[in-house]
C-alpha cells in the first residue's frame, strides 16, 4: 500500500532550481532529472522504510544517475520530503529545515 509524498516548498524549490540548471547544461537533462526525482519519491511512496534513517528520523534515498539525494521523514499516514540537494551539500542545509 502506497502512502502520499508531501514535498515541503523547500524539497519542490531545490528540484525545480536542479531541473533549471540540468537544462541549461544540456536541454532535456532537466527533465531526466525530474523522472529520477519521481522515480526515487514512488519507490518511498510504495515502501518509506526501505532507506536508513541518516538524522533524527530522517532518510535518504539516493537517484541513480544523479548525485543528488532525497532526504525525507515518515509519518504514520504520508511521507514529508525536506530536500532534494546534492549528495556532497553540508549536511545542515537540510538539517536546518527540520
């Protein structure tokens, strides 16, 4: 059973500011992106505990052909995603958005 995925405003601005700047690298490349994004958020939607816990109950799903990552909490009933940055960002830049 799968359980809804609620992107903060945060976890929406950092992938639409990656689709902008994967397109302008290469057109088309932003929206590789975004599938792996909706990839990685229908594989925690179908089963939220399948990635360890890196933070206060918090989780990561890596992408695969990108080094971002998507850092996320489960709830009882939904899954909240914080983030969606590179792998190698500090760590507080979504820490600091708990």
């Amino acid at each position: 059973m799968s359980v809804p995925v609620v992107l903060r405003p945060e976890a929406t601005k950092d992938t639409e500011e990656a689709v902008g700047y994967f397109d302008a690298l290469r057109p088309g490349l932003g929206q590789a992106f975004l599938i792996q994004v909706q990839e990685v958020l229908l594989r925690v939607s179908g089963m939220p505990e399948v990635h360890g816990v890196v933070w206060r109950n918090v989780r990561a799903a890596r992408l695969r052909r990108f080094t971002y990552v998507v850092y996320y909490r489960v709830h009882k009933d939904s899954v909240e995603v914080l983030a969606v940055i590179q792998g190698n960002r500090d760590a507080a830049v979504w820490q600091n958005r708990e």
